[in-house]
C-alpha cells in the first residue's frame, strides 16, 4: 500500500520552517504516544539539530496508549542530548500546566522580560498540537493551519510575560520512510484514509493487537481470537456484531470501520503500536535503506 503525503511546496515550507528555527530558542514536537517515532517528522530533528535547538518531546494522547511503552519511549528519548521528553493528555490542562517550566528548564538563558523564551510548537496532524496550544494559552486560539500553502505563514502568542509562542505551518514530509510507519499513522487517523485501504489498515491493527493486546480484542468483541490473524479478526467482529450486506454476506467494511474507531477512541484499551524495541526490530529488517530524503523540487 501507498499512502499519498502532502504533495507540494515542500521545499518552501521547509525554507520557513528552518528560517521559523532559527528565531526561536526550543522546540515543542507533539508526538503521540501510541506511535512516537512513526508520528515524528525526520525534519523537525534535523532542522533543530544543525541549529543546535533543544527540544521537548511531548508524548501526546499518553491517556490512550499503553503506559509501559511510554515509559520506555521516555527513556528513550529523555536518554537523547538536549532533549526532554514529557508523556500527558492535552485534553487535561492541570498536566499542560507543568509545561512552562520544563521548558524553561531547557533553555534557561531565556524566560526573562528582556530576553523571553521564545517556543514553536511543531508536529505532523492531528497529534494535538491545537489542543496544546489552547491548553497553554488558556482560550482558542485559531492556528495557522497544516498546510505548508496556507496565506497566513506566522503567528507570536504572548504565554506569560516571559514566554512566546511562535506558531508556523505544519512540516510535511512527502515521503513515509516505512510502510508500516504509514498504516500505523493512518490507523491513528494522522492522515486520511479512504474506504478501499480502511479495510487494509484495520488488518494491519488486527494483526498488531492479535500480536500484543489479544485479551483486549478478546473482551471488546466477546469471542476467541486465538489463531485468528487480521482479516479473521475483522470477521469475526462482522459476526459478533451481526454486520452484514443486503444478500447476507458479512459486511467487513463496517467492521473494520468500528475497530478503527475503536482503537482510536480508546474504548479497546490503552494500546500502543511501537515500542522502542520493536523500532529497533522494524529498521534492522530493511535490507535497503529507506527513503526519507526529499526529493529535489524546483521553486
Ligand atoms: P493537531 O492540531 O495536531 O492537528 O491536532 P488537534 O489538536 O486538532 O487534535 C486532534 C484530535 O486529537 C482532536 O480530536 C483532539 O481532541 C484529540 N486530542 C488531542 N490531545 C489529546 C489527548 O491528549 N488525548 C486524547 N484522547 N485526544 C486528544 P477530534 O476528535 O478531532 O476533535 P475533538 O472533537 O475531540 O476536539
């Protein structure tokens, strides 16, 4: 399966976002932490790193994703230099809260009147970057928008005296690295998918809760999962749930539909599709180096 990235304006949107880096003094990245390495743009940390921007990496939505994995991705990355590394929900503002001050912590030359730190906020879609930014502004705020071709390019949000928060376009990368990368993004729902590969990847995320949350399936859809493997499993949930077509047949659209969606609203549980280990495991499994390189694009 190939999953289309925001084509286009790449390049221009990269130029901003190196110019955006070098203005501030950290870098807020929203990951979500069911998926924190797959849900991470390569070039927020080689943009920050040739700067020399340190970083905190906020392990987003940590209220639905399993908390042995975050804690190991905490160490993970909390293990890295110039990074600090902070799982919560940004649904719940007493957690935002704690915030300021770690970042604070990081860049602590900065945060007076005179010199106030000055912060952007970065992040692939959907991880919650909005959701935070309302959470640390206390109020919404409209960002400025995902799409690298949006008008509006910038934005300077006054967070306390000695805080502001820069908000820039959303970094795209054209292309994912990794196809699993790209079923676990779609199956988080950061980017769209259409009603022919909903079916694929609600496989894929049968097949890695059969793998690592059986008993959760198991008590969810009231059935054996044992030997099932992903398109079993999606039958299985047709079944229970007593989905089907006109003529009979078992509608597996509408059940992969409502494992996606249950996953994703976390009333399956607290699940998490990678861990550190299983990266480590993914990437010594590719004979060829992957392509996260960009391609040359005229401007
Ligand atoms: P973005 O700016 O990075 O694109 O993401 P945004 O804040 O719009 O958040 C995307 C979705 O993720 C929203 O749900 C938001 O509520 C949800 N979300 C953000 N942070 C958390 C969190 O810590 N935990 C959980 N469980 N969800 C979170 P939505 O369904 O699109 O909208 P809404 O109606 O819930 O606001």
């Amino acid at each position: 399966m190939s999953i289309q990235w925001f084509p286009g304006h790449m390049n221009a949107a990269r130029k901003k976002a190196a110019e955006s880096m070098e203005k501030v003094d950290l870098v807020i990245e929203v990951l979500d932490a069911r998926l924190p390495q797959a849900s991470s743009n390569p070039m927020i940390e080689e943009l920050r790193r040739a700067r020399q921007r340190p970083c905190l990496k906020i392990l987003n939505k940590s209220d639905l994703a399993d908390p042995a994995a975050t804690k190991a991705w905490l160490a993970y990355f909390g293990a890295q230099p110039q990074v600090s590394a902070v799982a919560l929900s940004c649904r719940k503002p007493a957690e935002v809260a704690k915030l300021p001050a770690l970042c604070l912590k990081l860049a602590p030359h900065r945060g007076t009147a005179l010199k106030p730190l000055r912060m952007m906020i970065m992040g692939i879609p959907n991880v919650g970057k909005s959701t935070l930014m309302n959470a640390l502004l206390k109020k919404r705020v409209a960002r400025v928008g995902d799409e690298p071709a949006v008008t509006k390019t910038q934005q300077r949000l006054q967070l306390g005296n000695n805080i502001v928060l820069i908000d820039t376009p959303g970094l795209m990368w054209p292309k994912i690295a990794h196809p699993s990368d790209g079923l676990m993004l779609a199956a988080s729902h950061a980017i769209g998918v259409n009603a022919i590969i909903e079916e694929e990847v609600a496989h894929f995320l049968a097949d890695q809760l059969l793998l690592h949350y059986p008993q959760l399936l198991a008590k969810r859809y009231g059935s054996k999962v044992e030997a099932l493997d992903g398109p079993g499993m999606i039958e299985t949930i047709a079944r229970a749930r007593g989905y089907r077509l006109k003529g009979g047949d078992l509608d597996l659209e509408k059940a992969a539909h409502t494992l996606l969606q249950d996953y994703r609203s976390g009333v399956l549980g607290r699940v998490s599709l990678e861990t550190p280990e299983s990266r480590v495991a993914l990437l010594a499994s590719f004979v060829v180096a992957p392509t996260e390189a960009l391609p040359e694009e005229a401007e």
